[in-house]
C-alpha cells in the first residue's frame, strides 16, 4: 500500500542560541530568512513512485524512509501495509489523494519516498519559535489537507510533533505534543473525526538531520502527517468494494 505523509517545518523568528528556549532560528538583519536553498517544485509527476511493499521487502523500503522521515513514521507506513492486490487498491486511491493535495498546495513540494509521499514545504509556516499557535498560512494548508480527508474516508491520521535538540527535553518535548495537537485540534474544527487521528510528540528524539548545523535543526523542526488506511478501508479493497 501506499502511506501520505506531510512534512511541516516551523517557523524561525529569533536569531541561533544554547540556552533552554528551544526552537531556534537565523535571522539576516531584521529579518527572518526562512528560505529553502536549492529546493525545486517537482510534484507528482517528477517523484520516483516507489512499489508495494510486499513480504521481504519491508526491511528494505524501511531503511529508505527512515532515513528520510524519522523511524516513527516508518514504522506506521510498513506497519499498515498490506501488498499484493489489495496492496496495489489502496496505492491507487492513495495515488489519487495524493495528487489532488500537490495541486492544492502551492507552496509545498510533494516527493514519494519509498511507499510513502512526503509533502515538504518550502518554508517555515505552521509556528512561530516556541509556539504552538498555527500561523494564518499554516490553517490554509491544514484546511486543504482536511478537503482530502474527508473526501478519502477509510484512512487514519497520525500527527507527530518534532524539534531540533536546543533547549531541554523537557521544553521541546511539551513543545512537540502541543504542535502535534494544535494541527489536529485545527483538522478537526475542519470536520475531519478526532477518531480518526493520534496527536504525538517526539521532542529531539527523531532527528531526520544534522542537529549540530543550523540548516540540519530547520529541518528538524517539522510536523509529520502519516495517512494510512484503516482496517475498513483494508477488507472494503480486498473484498472488491474499493477499486
């Protein structure tokens, strides 16, 4: 099967530091430079659309994401797949998700990282450092990604929170979970069933960078939406309900 995973990188608003304030940002004069260097728009049709995972391959296709989004998130999309037939339903209908948020999201980067789809945007928009208040920009975003959701029922949502490694444990790992909650807590005002999602936060401990670079903690500070199908959605495509 095939698993949706959105990357949001928060917002940098404060100039780099040691001290326990976690989040931090670099900031050029009196303003904040959020930018991505070197990063291009590819969309759907420029990705390498990775196969289903199937028996024995699991390993494989989990190394690649993990690498790329963090062993948590790994370990939902392999955790959810099913392969074969079956497999290769719910990968269509997650093809199709999938596109329709690449062309709503202008500001976003959509790449397929093994079995997975991860939405990358260009700068920082949900938060401000230290902040779990999602920015006007962020609720845009978010109000697209619930459009898809409730149109694809049959799916679970987990919602992880993530921060570099400057501040204590303690701050980053609050800090996290409020994020974490803040865009299912938006998600839901937006119809999408709480049922549906599971908010968590992981604080500095699934790093997907170099912590020790400042480039490596923008990308650090990030929430990830896994999207995968649920047990119903699973049966309804096996039995031939769900083509």
């Amino acid at each position: 099967m095939l698993a949706v995973t959105m990357l949001f990188t928060s917002c940098q608003t404060t100039a780099p530091t040691t001290s326990g304030t976690g989040d931090t940002s670099t900031t050029t004069g009196n303003r904040t430079d959020t930018s991505t260097t070197g990063q291009e728009k590819t969309g759907m049709n420029k990705t390498t659309k990775g196969g289903i995972i199937g028996a024995g391959s699991g390993a494989v296709v989990g190394g690649i994401i993990g690498n790329r989004m963090g062993n948590t998130a790994a370990g939902a999309i392999i955790g959810a797949a099913v392969g074969g037939a079956t497999g290769a339903v719910i990968g269509r209908r997650m093809d199709k998700q999938a596109e329709e948020l690449e062309k709503s999201m202008e500001n976003a980067n959509v790449e397929r990282v093994g079995e997975a789809i991860r939405v990358n945007f260009d700068s920082g928009i949900l938060f401000a450092v230290n902040s779990a208040e999602l920015s006007a920009a962020a609720k845009k975003d978010i109000a697209k990604l619930a459009e898809t959701l409730k149109k694809y029922d049959g799916t679970n949502i987990i919602i992880e929170g993530h921060t570099d490694n400057t501040g204590s444990r303690e701050l980053n790992q609050g800090l996290s979970e409020r994020r974490a909650q803040s865009v299912a807590n938006y998600a839901r005002t937006l119809g999408v069933e709480a049922s549906r999602m599971e908010a968590k936060g992981y604080a500095f401990d699934q790093p997907i960078a170099d912590n020790t670079t400042a480039e490596g903690r923008q990308q650090n500070r990030r929430v990830e939406v896994i999207i995968v199908a649920n047990e119903e959605l699973k049966k309804a495509a096996e039995s031939g309900e769900v083509k």
